[in-house]
C-alpha cells in the first residue's frame, strides 16, 4: 500500500501530486519573473510613469494575474464555498496593507535597512510555516535558512544610507516583514489546508482582481485629477510616447501575470510551500545584481546598477543556502517517504489483532 509523506499528509489528498519537470519549470520561472520586475521598474522610471503616489504601474502589475478570472469563467469551473473566495479576498487586502508599509518604510528608513530587515522575510515564513501550518525543518534546514538571510544582509556592507525618521521606518518595515511572509504562509494554506480549497488560477485570479480593482479606484480618486502634473509631464520630459509607456506598462503586466500564477503553483506543489518560496525569494534578490549589471550598467543610474565584490560575495552565500535548503529537504522527503508521516505502525490485541497509527516519540 502506498504511504504519503508528511508534506503530503499534512496538505491531504486533494493536492495532487505534479510532475517534477513541471514543479521545476514553475520554480524557476518564478524566479526569472522576479529578476525582471526590478529592471521593468527603472524603464518605468526612465518613462516617467513610475510616480509613487499615484500608483499606475501598481495597476497593471495585479491586472495582469487579474486576467486569468476570465479564463476560469469561461470554463464554467467549479468554485469552492463563499468563505474560502472571502479568505483570499482577506488574503489579498493583507498584501497589499504589508506592500504599503515596506514601501513607506524603505522610504524612512533607507535602503540599506531595508534590505537586511526585509530580507528576514525567509525566516519569517518558515517560523509562521512552523507555528501555523505545523511544518517541521531540521536542523540543517533552518541553517540553509539563515545562510539564505546572511547572504542578503551582506548586500549592504558597502555604505550605510539612513533615511530620515529611522525608527519609524524600521518598524514600518519589519512588520511590513512579517505581514508579507504571513501572506506567503496564508496563500499556501487556502489551497493545502481545509475541506474547501482553491486552486492555483483561482487564487491568482481571485487576489489579482482585488488588487486591481483597489489600485483601479486610486486612479479614479487620486490620479486622474493629477495626471497632467504627475504622468503626463514627466513623461514629456523623459521625451516618453504613449505607445512606449503603454508597452512598458504591459511589459510589467506580463512579468508579473508568470510571477504570479507560478508563485502561487510552488507555494501548492514545491515541497517546504511558503519556506520554500520565501528562500528562492532569496535568490531571486541577489540574482537581481547580475541582470542590472548586464542590462543597465554604465547606461543609467549610478554605481549601484553595477556588480561589486560584496554583491558577489552576497551572490555565492545565498545561491549555496539555496542549493543546500535544496538538497536537505529533498533528503527530509526522502526520509518521510521512508518513515510517513512520523508514524510507525503498532499492533493492539484484544481478541482481534487490529494495527494503529500512534507517534514516534
């Protein structure tokens, strides 16, 4: 008789298992997608279309995943109850309250304390995996964590560049932090936890209409009435056409519709869910150095846009906390598929010899 692993017990039956190939592909075009986000916004800067208070790029970022409601009503799919659509409703105003406070925390505190605060999101999420998903890591496992953390506080041994209110951005931005890993460990847990669940495009499609419709309301309120003085002039400056705004802004659409939906598929079918992303969110930041260089170094932008020493140094830690988070779950799975679920069978007789399941201590 076939026996689950722990991963796959703790998510139930109705998460079936994918093709490795397939997961694979997934993980790494969640990562690649994310190393374009970056280099989309400095063109979006260049543009002028990238103004902070107005939002417009924030619009087309969640339109894009917003798109996939269309494909799921045209197959007349079956949806899960009232509550679960409500939760990722929830799910999605949760993010986009922790992207608000990262933003403005960066803003105030600086970028360097903001890039070794905000890279304890991979820790963040394996200790809510922990507390609320009731996933356990081994040792070696949470080492590769902290590696993973390490090597992204070493982006920022070159300088320190405080902003102004220090101490209110630095709050703004750990329980920024914690929010956004809680949304990594949230999503995870509506499409692996419950009898009603959804599924991978629902999700997507759920929370990229919310957020596009938020950010589609600010456009209407604070926007609009602004856009001569806050869109349109600075792009008259930039010597920016309306065709090549609107071909960045769907540029940014595009890279974020494949963030999204192969986010959301690794959080269900990637063994570690939530740990798992919030890890290769890890390397995605530092693999972000190389794309700048190449794309944009001497071109635009100042000597940050160009690799370093320490960047490459940043580089290697967190490529092999990666790769050993990598190999010491793969080896944990193995081991569960050895020994399920934590459980050894047991025998009880009264008459009748009947097997039980009891933890191992």
């Amino acid at each position: 008789m076939a026996v689950a692993t722990k991963e796959e017990t703790r998510r139930g039956s109705a998460v079936t298992a994918e093709p490795e190939q397939l997961v694979g592909l997934n993980v790494t075009l969640y990562i690649l997608s994310g190393c374009c986000q970056p280099l989309l916004m400095t063109l979006l800067k260049d543009a002028g279309v990238a103004d902070s208070t107005c939002q417009l790029y924030m619009f087309f970022y969640y339109f894009g995943p917003a798109c996939f409601i269309f494909s799921l009503l045209a197959e007349h799919v079956e949806w899960p109850s009232r509550r679960a659509i409500l939760k990722a409703i929830g799910i999605a105003l949760f993010d986009i309250m922790s992207s608000a406070m990262n933003y403005t925390g960066a803003a105030l505190a600086g970028p360097t304390l903001f890039a070794i605060v905000y890279s304890s999101v991979t820790i963040w999420a394996a200790l809510f995996s922990k507390i609320f998903l009731g996933r356990s890591m081994n040792c070696w496992q949470w080492g590769c964590v902290f590696v993973v953390f390490f090597g992204l506080a070493l982006t920022t041994s070159g300088s320190i560049h405080l902003g102004s209110s220090v101490v209110q951005g630095l709050l703004l931005v750990v329980f920024g932090s914690m929010m956004h890993a809680g949304n990594y460990v949230m999503c995870e847990a509506i499409m692996t936890v419950g009898e009603h669940r959804l599924t991978v495009r629902q999700n997507c499609a759920i929370q990229g209409v919310v957020a596009a419709f938020c950010f589609l309301l600010w456009q209407c309120v604070y926007t609009i009435p602004r856009f001569n003085r806050k869109i349109w002039e600075p792009m008259q400056a930039a010597d920016s056409t309306i065709a090549y705004a609107l071909f960045v802004l769907c540029l940014f659409a595009l890279s974020n519709t494949v963030h999204s939906i192969t986010f959301f598929h690794t959080l269900r079918h990637y063994p570690g869910g939530a740990t798992s992303a919030g890890v290769m969110k890890g390397l995605q930041a530092v693999l972000v150095f190389v794309f700048t260089h190449f794309a944009y170094c001497g071109r635009t932008g100042g000597e940050e846009m160009c690799f370093t020493a320490g960047k490459f140094a940043s580089l290697v830690t967190v490529t092999g906390g990666v790769v050993g988070y990598g190999i010491a779950t793969q080896k944990r799975q193995q081991g569960d598929e050895q020994h399920p679920a934590g459980y050894e069978e047991v025998q009880d007789v009264s008459n009748v010899e009947v097997q039980a399941l009891v933890p191992v201590d």
